[in-house]
C-alpha cells in the first residue's frame, strides 16, 4: 500500500452509481449482515449476562470491584491471539468456507455456556465465553476482508456503514437480551430464577446463524501457497512493517484507538444500576441506545461519504465524542419523570449517550473503509486481522484499566467519562498531527487540493 492506494481510495467512479447501489441488496452482502447480525448478537448477550451477574447477580462479589473488567480481558484476548492466524486462513481459503466453519463451530459452545448457566458455574459459562470470541476471532478477518469481494470499491463507505449500522442494531437486540434474560435468570428480589433461559437463547441465535449463512454467494479462494505461520505476533510484526511504509498504520491505530474508550464507556454503563437505582433491563436500555446511535451514526456517515471515503468526518467525530462524554461526567445523572422505559430513555444519560454514539460512527467509518480500500487484495486478510487485533488490544488494555481505577471512584463511576474525554482529545490530536501531512483528513482548503474534490485532494497527498 502507498500514495497512489489514497488515490484510488478517494475516487467517485460516477458511471456506476447504479451497479454499485444495486450490490448492497445482493443476496451475498445480506446474507454477510445476517450472519454478522446473529454473531454480535449472541456475543453480546452473553457478555452482557456475565457482566450483570458479576456486578451484583449470581455471581456478585467472585471477581471483586470491577470485576466486569476481568470478563472484558476474557472477551478480548482471544481476539489478540488469534486474529493474525485468522487472518492467514481467510487468505487462504474462501470467505465463505470460513465463515460456515465459524457459524457451525458456534452450536456446541452456545451447549456449553448452556450447561454453565443452568448449573451456575461461573468458569464453565466463562470458559464458553472464550471459546465463543475464540470463534469470532476467525470470523472478524473474513467478514470484513469479504466486503470488498461483495461489493464495488466506491461503495466501501455505505456498505460499511450498513454492515455497522445492523452489527449495531445486533448489539442493541444482544444488550437488550441480556437484561431482561439476567433478571429472569438471576432476579434482583432473590426469587427462583429460570436457570435454563440463557442457554436456549443462546443455541437457538447460533441456529439461526449458521441457517444464514448458507445463502452466502460463492467467493475465490485465495492463496493456495500461503504457508501459515502459527506464531500471530510474526503476523503482526510483519504485517505492521508493511504498514508503516505508508499512513495505512496510523489509521490503523487510530481506527483501534476508538476501542480504549469504547471499552471503558461499555464497562461504565452497566453500572447505572447502582447510579440510577434501577434495574438490569432498564440499564440494558442504556446500551441500547448507546447501540442505536453508533448504528445511526455509521449509516449517516456512509451516506454523506456517498460513492467515496470521506477522511474529514473523523475529526468531527472525535469532537463530538470528548464534548459528551465530558457531559456524561459532568452532569449529575437524572431519571426524566415519566413511567417505566421511557424515564429511561428521556434521560439525561440517555440523551448524552445518544449523541457520544452518533459520532463514534464519524470518527470509524472512514478509517474502516480506508482500512479495507488500501490493504492488498491478495493479503487483505492478513492486515485486516492484524488490525482486527489492534483492536482488541486496545480493549484488553480499556479491562485492566477499568479493574485498576474502579475502586478509586467508590458510588460514582459515571466519572470515569473524565478519563475518556481526555484519553479522545489526546488521541484525536495525535493521530491527526501524524496524518496532517494528508490534508483532506484536515478538512484542509488552504492546500493545493481543495476537499471538495477528491481527485485532486489524493493528488496533493501523493505529492
């Protein structure tokens, strides 16, 4: 990857409009959103009945203060071991190959937490949970690294706004799950609970997965030579060597920089219970709006990207995240007056996580489509994994912070925001002092190239 990958990243192919449209509603691309779809949505039903178990559930107190933080490293390492080896086999074999693998793998773990759950074993239902992102992690590099196959390059921004917009969607229906089956499972008032309900769930959105997946379109198998290398940190290195000939590395990092602060706003949340004094499923109200915003904010900034990838919506989205989580820690948290969901969703929480969310979508869309558009086909896999597992590095890191600081603000963790916003304005201004020298990222019309034309713009980069 180089200069000349920004040129062709930036391009309007305008002639093709109507092809390239038509492509997102192929029976390939929706099969990919549904099978993505029932995969992020088992995930994060999972997670999210671990979570409010551990806060103060059946399994309150095991893993000490924060110790949701000990579930996220559970959740994420996984991911930072094995992308780079998933990586390679998506390279390797068809995407679509892998991903009825991953989706079949998918049914005897969903068993297992089952049987975690309806004994009330917390390292059974855990080791599921590793197991489960273990599967994931084959998937990550696969589906995005199909994208481009499914799609025209013009319309990498819409599509990856539509595909994070449903894996939002998903998150929104997983977090939502994950209330109302935590309280039937594990119910605040100390009641008898319906210890099989979790795993049912679980094994019948695996079914529906693996159903899905089977209307996915035929693909090219990739590298027959490729010799898989099973250290992932050889992967990594490698790869990151690759990158930092060109800016595709710092977009990498700032693409998985979002993750630090993601993961600790999602450790922050569930714990309004305790803030707000309200239950899980309310709580799990929260997060889905969180979901709900980040989902609306990708498919805004795939529609304003239009057929092209738009660098000057980043900025803008880091502004607008460091100014609401500022919010979210700031302002005392207050419950609207009304009744049941909608207090809930009119509050002053709700209302500032809606608008956190809304540009977090800014802030990733166009790094997510510039990490796709600039990787080499023949190794898209490969970078995409190992970008898969910046990511989740920075996850794991958001999990031992969090289990680190937790204590340190006793009944108030909603201010813990302070952090992020910081951490955002940090960030944002590094990542686009190193990538100053691209311009259009900036927004900026005093150079050579004007931002309103794209052509020129990535003519000026190249210079």
């Amino acid at each position: 990857p180089g200069s000349a990958k920004f040129t062709a990243a930036v391009r309007n192919p305008d002639s093709r409009l109507y092809t390239v449209t038509r492509n997102l509603f192929k029976r390939g691309f929706l099969s990919l959103i549904a099978a993505q779809f029932f995969g992020a949505m088992n995930d994060n039903m999972l997670k999210g009945v671990l979570t409010f178990m551990v806060i103060d559930g059946a399994w309150a107190g095991q893993l000490g203060a924060g110790g949701q933080g000990i579930v996220g490293v559970c959740f994420t390492v996984p991911f930072i071991l094995l992308s780079g080896f998933a990586g390679q086999i998506a390279d390797r074999h068809s995407k679509r190959t892998v991903t009825w693998w991953v989706k079949a793998a998918e049914i005897p773990i969903a068993i297992i937490a089952a049987v975690g759950f309806y004994t009330q074993n917390l390292w059974i239902t855990l080791l599921a949970m590793v197991a489960l992102t273990c599967q994931s992690s084959f998937f990550g590099p696969a589906k995005y690294g199909m994208i481009p196959e499914l799609v025209d390059d013009s319309d990498l921004s819409r599509a990856n706004g539509t595909i994070n917009m449903m894996t939002n969607a998903a998150v929104i229906v997983g977090t939502l799950l994950a209330g109302l089956v935590s309280d039937r499972y594990s119910p605040q008032d100390a009641g008898a609970g319906l210890l099989w309900l979790p795993g049912v769930a679980l094994v019948l959105i695996a079914l529906a997965g693996l159903a899905v997946s089977l209307f996915l379109t035929p693909l090219t198998i990739g590298d027959r030579d490729l010799k898989y290398k099973l250290n992932p940190f050889d992967t990594y290195i490698e790869t990151i060597r690759e990158m930092a000939k060109s800016r595709l590395l710092m977009v990498m990092m700032a693409w998985g920089y979002f993750y630090l602060l993601a993961g600790i706003a999602l450790f922050i949340v569930p714990e309004y219970t305790v803030v707000l004094n309200i239950t899980r499923a309310e709580a799990s109200i929260l997060m889905g709006v969180l979901g709900i915003a980040i989902g609306v904010g990708c498919a805004a900034a795939g529609l304003i990207s239009g057929h092209h990838i738009e660098p000057r919506l980043i900025p803008i989205g880091a502004a607008g995240l460091i100014f609401f989580f500022l919010l979210l820690a700031a302002v005392p948290p207050q419950l609207a007056n009304h009744e049941g969901i909608l207090r809930i969703a009119l509050s002053n929480v709700a209302i500032f996580i809606l608008g956190a969310g809304f540009f977090a979508g800014f802030y990733i869309i166009p790094l997510q489509a510039l990490l796709q558009k600039l990787s080499p086909d023949d190794e898209r896999g490969r970078f995409l994994g190992t970008a898969n597992a910046v990511s989740f590095a920075f996850l794991t890191v958001a999990a031992l912070l969090y289990t680190v600081i937790r204590r340190g603000f006793g009944n108030q963790p909603q201010h813990i925001f302070y952090l992020c916003s910081a951490l955002m304005a940090a960030g944002a201004a590094f990542f686009l002092w190193k990538l100053r020298g691209t311009g259009i990222l900036l927004g900026n019309r005093d150079e050579s190239a004007s931002a309103s034309d794209p052509v020129a713009a990535a003519e000026m980069m190249e210079e």
